[in-house]
C-alpha cells in the first residue's frame, strides 16, 4: 500500500493540545526533527554556523538564508526530476526575510549620519546588508534518504546545491520584459535585474520547475524625492504598491552603506529608487518595477538564470497553485496578493497543455508562462463571481484611464493593483495561499485576517469578507481570518465564472460569538496562511500568528487562556464540497502540529511516498533551533516522519 492515493475519510491520530512552550509538539505517533538550519554550509571549506554570528557575509552565498518559507521536493531520478522517486530528492525552498537583530555579530546596528534628509539618517554597515541580501532568496539542496530508511539527509557538496540571493541576476520574461517600466542603470535595454527578494509561499509548475513568489519587496527599498520627471500616472503606481515618497525602507535601510568606490556604492544604491538623473537608466527609480514577481527556477540546471514571469503580474505574491492540467487545454494558475483589502488573481496560458513538455525545464516555462491572460476575482453577494481581464484596451484599461493611464500590457502587469481597482475587484482580507482540491477541482484560499474590514470605508464587510468584529471586544476588524472556495463554472478552470462559499471561519472556540465553524478545543486556530492539498486529497492547514489575534498585541495575547502557538491542522473534511457555508461536521479537522513560541509554521511538502513532511518554521523565539548550548534562536526545516516509518497519516488509511 506504500504511495497509495487512498484518502483516509476519518483522522484517527490524537489531536495536539493547546501548547504555548517553547518546544514544538506533533501528534503522537510522529517524529519532528530539525533540520537544515539557518547558517548550515551546503558545500564543504564553509565553516560551520557559530553562536557569535560572526560567519562572513560572503559566506552565506553557500549557507542556508533565514527565515525559511515555502518549499517543494523534487523527487531525482536518473539526474533528473522524477515526481514519483522518493530514495533521492532537491529540496528547494525559500528564505522570506531576515531577522536583522539576530544575524549580525552587532545584532541590529545603524551609524547615525548627519546628512539632512530623515531617509539618509542611519547608515547601516556595509557587511550587514551583504549579509542580509544573502540570508534571503532560495536554497536548493540535495537530499538522499538516510541509512535507516527513515527521514533524510542533505548530500554536502552536491552539484545542485545552490543559493539564489537578493544579488542574483535575473531575467525579466514576459510582456514587461524591455519595458520602459524596468530599464535600469543595472540594465538599460530593461531585461535584467539583480536579485530575487522576499520569497514567500512556493508553487510547482506542470512541468517541474520550482515557482517562488516575491511579496514583501516593498520593505527593502526606499524613495526619496523625485525629481519632477516622473509622470503622474507613474508616481500613482508607485504609491499605490505602498512606496510614498520619502519612503525610507522598512529597518532594512539597504540603500545606506556608503562607498568611495563607485562599483560597491552602486552595490547599495540600488535600493534607493528616487528618480535622480533625467533618464531611467542614469539611476534605479525602476529597480523596484523589477520585483514583485513569479519567478521560476529549473533546481536541476544549476547554471540556469531565475525567470521573473512577468505576465502573471507584479504585486505582493504569497504562492501559485496550478490547476488539473488537462492535454489541449491552457494551463491555469492561481495566485493571491498579500495585503490588506487586496485581490485574488489567475492566470490563463496562451499555449496548450502537452504532456510531453513535463521536464522541459525554463523552456517549457517559456511556452506556458510567457503569454496568457492575467485575471482578477470578483465575489458577488449572492455567491457568484467572475473573472475580469486585466487587458489592455479591455475594460476601461487604457490610456484615457484617470487615476493610471495604461498605455500598453507592460503598464497594466506592472501596476496589476491599479488595473484590478479599475476593473473592480473584489477587496479581500489579506489573499494568502491558495491550493486546489484533486478531489473536487475546487479552490481554496487562506485570507488569513485584515484589521481594517469593516473599519475603512473602501473594505467594507461583504458576504465574501464578512466579519469585522472581536469577540473580546476590541472593534478591529477580521481578527482571525477565514477560508474561502469556489467552483469555477462546469468545473472548467478557464471560465469568466464561478459560484463561491467560506469554506471556514478561524477563531478561538471559547469564543462562540465568532466561532462559526463551531471549531473546538483540538481545532480551533487563528489566521491560516499555508494551505497544502496533498495528492490524496487531505488538506494542511498552517497558521501564522496564532495566538488568537494580530502581531502587533501577540506578546499580551500570549497570556490569554486558550492561546496556541502557531502550528498545523489537517482535515479530510476539505474537497467533500458540503458547499453550505460552513463544514458540516468539524471532527475529522485536527491539530497536527504545534510549533515553539513565537514561531510561525508556514511551507509544506510531501515526499511522494507520502512517508515524510517538511514544514518550515520561521523566527522562533527562546533558543529553539540554537546550536547546543547557543542563545541564538535559527529558522530551520522540521522533518516529520512516522515512527514506525509508515506513510504520514497511516493510521487512517489501514484502520480495519
Ligand atoms: Fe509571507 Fe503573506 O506571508
Ligand atoms: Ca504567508
Ligand atoms: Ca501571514
Ligand atoms: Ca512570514
């Protein structure tokens, strides 16, 4: 029965409990191991990671990244991807962000300047940014099944063994490829652009090729100024991705090393993208239109140049979830934009599919991704929707358009969120991971909460986002978030329509007023972000901020009764398509796994034998992940495994 695709219909394991240590805790039954920590060397004459953090910034171009996120196996077979090979595999993986205080020698350490303007005030050392630009992007390791048979271990000084970081060349593909939107002084034809950054949640493609989303990127760039040159449609698209002027970066502060070497000090400059020359390509105003992307990655050609698939759009990316691909028919992915009140998008090929393209690598991405329709989702109150083109010369998409003029596809896939507000889109509570049923063919997706529903005029609640309210009394919006679905019409994944319902409301189930989803004691959660439909049709449920509430008060919610560190929930309840608003019965939804405190559990992959389960954690706090005897808490990868080295969940499968 190994590698069986039955689903188990009922969960027999026992559910976690409520667990706020500072230790992770997994189903009995189970294993969890860390492994692959932050600062590990993936290739031999790298030191090993020490507690004093003072490894060279260099040095992390072969080490793993912080903060590890989404992630895939890539059974290897042959020296190729072979989707049914467990023995050998690439795990590929993302390193979000960075937690600046606790990866320098001097944790987080700014010189102050005297220069004027507040966005110049701190300067940060030039061997921190170095450092931090090479903690985030992606990892590819080889991993081979360890001798006993159970779990895995990483193959040092592997061929494939590669880091992908924020300096990485990499190539714009797609319609904005040659923009005038991305000509840089890096890059003055606007083909290529230095690294990938602020990787989030993880996609594979059809063909096997690893897809990893950019979300964040705002946080690490910085505007100033401008001088008057830019144009006002510009300006707005700028603004509308969050970069105001005199944005000065979130801390990264990445643009402020100085140099008197004019090659090292453009190392930094780059991200600052204050329009200061009278062309583009005289500074970096458009190094930002160069982020925000799908970007795709062959783990198995360890020379190949990321490709940054420009026709699926440019906004917050959180992942990118394929549809059944079917021969003759497009391929269709789907994706969310991580932000406040923004929108849930497809993207339809051009090309049809053809089985014989599996294992084409970039080439096939070249076919698949480059050409297509991008869509954006509208959730009508009485539980339809509709797809709108984000086309240009459709729907209002054009140059007569008053708050962005579009002047050609570029513009529009460049500033997607000012496209999608013209055609209008539905304003969702923060669109997280989506992933599809195999069962059903429907799509589920994790709006994993949005304090601003109900409280700002323009995300109102809606029949799509409808709670705006916390029980405890604080009026701040959708607390803990919720998950939404929907069929799209004759179960053909291009249509312009679809009928939709909430799949589940999270909340605290002490909290009757807005559990309703009547979720108890081992099921109850916060604000779901990683969402994992496995082969067999079970679904992973992964929570991000968990202690019931939003970052900003998580520490004084830490102490409320009922708390949970964030963790992992399974259900085989998912793909029944109950489709009444609610599930029909929530015990066979359980509490899997519980992560240390002050984690967060997101990125989730199965081997395909379905004996092993990857999950990330990132920033955990106390010491979790420390080497022994060391204070310095590490992003890891935690390996899950059973202990008698059955398939995950074979207690389901073979109760008799
Ligand atoms: Fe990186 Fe929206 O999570
Ligand atoms: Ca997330
Ligand atoms: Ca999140
Ligand atoms: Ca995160």
């Amino acid at each position: 029965a190994q590698g069986d695709l039955t689903r188990p219909e009922t969960l027999e394991f026992t559910a976690v409990a409520h667990s706020t240590a500072a230790t992770m805790s997994v189903a009995a039954g189970y294993k969890a191991e860390i492994v692959l920590p932050l600062g590990t060397p993936l290739i031999s004459g790298v030191e090993e990671w020490k507690d004093n953090r003072e490894q060279s910034a260099e040095s992390f171009e072969w080490r793993m990244g912080d903060n590890h996120d989404g992630m895939w196996f890539f059974g290897k077979k042959k020296n190729a991807y072979d989707a049914k090979t467990s023995e050998s595999g690439l795990l590929v993986m993302n390193h979000e962000y960075v937690n600046s205080s606790e990866l320098s020698p001097f944790g987080y350490h700014v010189i102050e300047d005297d220069k004027a303007a507040p966005i110049f005030q701190n300067r940060r050392l030039a061997s921190d940014v170095r450092r931090e630009v090479n903690c985030h992007g992606v990892a590819v390791v080889e991993m081979t099944r360890r001798d006993d048979g159970t779990g895995y271990e990483m193959v040092k000084d592997s061929k494939y063994n590669r880091r992908i970081t924020s300096s990485t060349v990499a190539q714009l593909a797609g319609p904005v490829a040659g923009s005038e939107l991305v000509k840089t002084k890096f890059d003055p034809t606007g083909f290529q652009t230095r690294g990938i950054n602020n990787n989030c949640g993880a996609g594979l493609s059809p063909w096997g090729t690893y897809l990893t989303t950019e979300e964040n990127f705002l946080g690490v760039f910085a505007r100033g100024e401008d001088a008057s040159q830019l144009s006002a449609g510009h300006n707005y698209g700028r603004t509308r991705y969050g970069a105001t002027e005199n944005f000065p970066s979130w801390d990264y502060l990445w643009h402020t090393p100085d140099d008197k070497d004019a090659k090292i000090a453009d190392e930094f400059s780059r991200w600052d993208m204050t329009a200061t020359g009278i062309n583009a390509t005289e500074d970096y105003r458009n190094a930002f239109n160069t982020f925000g992307y799908i970007t795709e990655i062959d783990p198995f050609n360890q020379n190949s140049v990321p490709q940054k698939r420009t026709a699926l759009g440019r906004f917050a990316h959180e992942n990118c979830a394929y549809a059944p691909v079917e021969q003759g028919k497009p391929v269709v992915f789907y994706m969310g934009d991580d932000a406040r009140g923004e929108y849930i998008y497809k993207f339809v090929s051009k090309a049809m599919w053809s089985n014989k393209d599996i294992g084409g690598g970039l080439k096939a991405g070249d076919k698949y991704l480059n050409e297509g329709t991008l869509y954006v989702a509208i959730f009508h109150e009485d539980g339809s929707g509709q797809w709108q083109a984000l086309t240009h010369g459709e729907n209002g998409l054009d140059a007569t358009n008053s708050a962005l003029p579009f002047n050609g596809q570029d513009e529009v896939l460049v500033f997607a969120r000012a496209a999608a507000d013209t055609v209008g889109a539905t304003k969702m509570d923060r669109p997280e991971w989506v992933s599809v049923s195999p069962i059903t063919g429907e799509v589920y997706v994790t709006l994993t909460n949005n304090k601003y529903r109900g409280e700002r005029e323009d995300q109102p609640v809606s029949a799509s986002n409808p709670r705006s309210y916390d029980a405890r009394g604080k009026a701040r919006g959708n607390d803990n978030g919720h998950i939404i679905r929907w069929a799209e019409t004759g179960g053909d994944h291009t249509a312009l329509s679809f009928e939709w319902d909430i799949y589940l409301f999270a909340a605290p189930s002490d909290l009757s007023a807005e559990n309703l989803s009547e979720l108890n004691e081992n099921n109850d959660f916060s604000s779901p972000d990683g969402l994992y439909f496995d082969p067999r049709g079970v679904l992973w449920i992964q929570t991000d901020d968990g202690a019931y509430t939003d970052t900003s008060s998580c520490m004084l919610l830490a102490a409320l009764p009922g708390s949970v560190n964030d963790g992992v929930l399974t259900t085989t309840s998912a793909g029944q398509s109950t489709r009444v608003g609610r599930v029909a019965s929530n015990e066979n939804i359980k509490r899997f796994f519980v992560g240390p405190e002050g984690c967060e559990v997101t990125g989730i992959t199965m081997t395909p034998d379905f004996k092993t389960l990857f999950i990330n954690i990132q920033h955990p706090g106390n010491t979790w992940g420390a080497v022994p005897g060391g204070s310095t808490p590490r992003s890891a990868t935690v390996m899950i495994t059973k202990e008698d080295g059955d398939v995950i969940l074979a207690e389901s499968l073979y109760q008799t």
